[in-house]
C-alpha cells in the first residue's frame, strides 16, 4: 500500500474557496500513467500536478492531468505547484519541467516570508485562424465577434471570442455539447480594452474557473488587435459566474511585430493537505 500526499490549492485568488483548484501530488515516483490518469478523474478538478524528479536542469519535474488525458502545459497548475514547492525550498524562482519545456516562476514573498506572488514565463504561443469560426460563434449563440476569431497554441489550445462588453460575457450560457465538438482545449469569451479584461472560458466538462495557460494569449490577442498596448501587465477576472471569483495577470511583449515574451502571474493559497492510501 502506498501513501501518496498531496496539496490542496486555490490558484488565482488570496482567498480561500475562490480561485482555481488544484492537488498537488508532491512524490509521484512510486506512480504509473494509469494511476495519475485515475486520480485526476477520482479528485475531478480541472487538472492535478505529479511532481516528479527534475531530468532537463529544472527543480522538478512535473506532470500535468485533467480527468481525461495528460496535458503538456497549463496555467494554474504550473503557479499552483510552485507555491507549493517554493515555500519549503525558499527559493525566490524555480524552474519547472513541463511537456512544453522549462516554466520559470518568480516568487514574491511578504515580510514574513510567505510565498503572496507568482510569475511564470509561459511558452510563446502559435496563432492562426480558427476554421471553424462560424460553427463556434453558433455554439455559443453569438452572431459575430468584435475581433477576429483566432486560436492560440502554447501546449494547451485555446480559441478566442470577442464580445463588445463585460455584460454579454457573463449572460453566456452556451451549450456545452456544441464546445466538445472543436477539439480544443478551450473556448475563451472576452471583453475589455486596454488593462481591463473579462473572460470565461468553456471546455467540454464545464466552464474553469481561471485558465493560466489562456490569460499569456489573451495578452498577445488583445496586443495584436490594438486593444491593448505591449508590455502593459493586464488584469484579468475570470471565474465570477460559477462561483469561484478570481484575479489573473498577463503581460505580451513583442519587437518588430514578433511576439518575444508571455508572463502569467497571480496568487495562490493552499487550503488542505491529505493523502490517498492505494
């Protein structure tokens, strides 16, 4: 019988019960795929973490599963695990091994040494049109978006819609069949301009509550089109309409009209810690 231990984290908030959940499983060496794949559907969050022994010049390594398949990268999970490794390590940065490559994060802390900031070096993203862009705006009950429908690509896959204000993005409420059709990791309905921005994002299992790996391309959207300026951190609120409020910043910056740099950042709160015997 093995124990296995994990973390219990709410990522994108300073406040426990909102934000974005995560387990952190912080010893999966005794594990195999299928475990870790069985323990992500058992815990049901939108992803997990198994912090495994780093391989290519990180501090860990680590592996990243939603209920149905392993990911190579994504958002809230990498902030989540470096809270919780950062603190006992006292590190002010770490680097983690993911499937998209090495993830940076800076660690802010207060005065009595309490990890209250994170910021990650995402992985450039990849954009080009999304084909489907007539049947996505039909899924969603939209007659067309205020910028043009694009999907980003930085390990996770992430398909972006405009709405004209903050008010028609919360009165979504499409039909989530229509969502699982497309093949991606997420449908990202947004508004705002300039460093103010609205999101929520669905998926084929329900609507996340704040998605890391999409706040990076959201920045490089918002700049592209002209409704933001390069190298202005943004403030993103995600997670309102399913009770689970929370706060993501994201900054793009780009020379000579080449994207060069995405950062996430936000807060994190470990809230439990337990253990499954198997």
């Amino acid at each position: 019988m093995a124990d296995l231990r994990y973390v219990l984290v709410d990522v994108f908030t300073d406040r426990p019960l909102e934000g974005n959940q995560l387990a952190v499983f912080t010893d999966a060496r005794a594990l195999d795929d299928a475990t870790m794949q069985a323990l992500a559907l058992e815990l049901g969050f939108s992803e997990i973490t198994f912090v495994l022994p780093p391989e290519a010049g990180g501090h860990a390594r680590v592996r990243i599963f939603n209920p149905r398949h392993e990911m190579p990268f994504a958002g809230h999970p990498v902030l989540g695990t470096a809270f919780v490794l950062g603190a006992p390590l006292q590190l002010g940065a770490i680097s983690l091994e993911t499937g998209s490559g090495l993830v940076e994060v800076a660690l802010e802390r207060d005065d009595s040494g309490r990890i209250v900031f994170g910021r990650m070096e995402q992985p450039l993203p990849d954009v080009r049109p999304f084909e489907e862009a007539e049947a996505v705006l039909a899924g969603l009950g939209l007659e067309g978006s205020e910028l043009p429908v694009e999907l980003y690509d930085n390990g996770a896959t992430h398909v972006f819609v405009t709405l004209r204000n903050e008010e028609a993005v919360a009165a979504l409420a499409p039909e989530l069949s229509a969502i699982a059709r497309f093949g991606v990791t997420g449908v990202n309905c947004i508004a705002g301009s300039g460093t103010r921005w609205k999101t929520r994002m669905f998926w084929p299992d329900g609507e996340d509550a704040a998605t890391g790996s999409a706040a990076g391309p959201l920045a490089v959207h918002a700049c592209r089109h002209g409704r933001a300026e390069w190298g202005e951190w943004l403030e993103i609120s995600q997670g309102a309409e399913i009770g689970r409020p929370s706060t993501l910043h994201a900054l793009a910056e780009a020379v000579g009209g080449e994207v060069t740099r995405v950062a996430v950042g936000g807060s994190a709160v470990a809230v439990a810690r337990g253990e499954f015997r198997l």
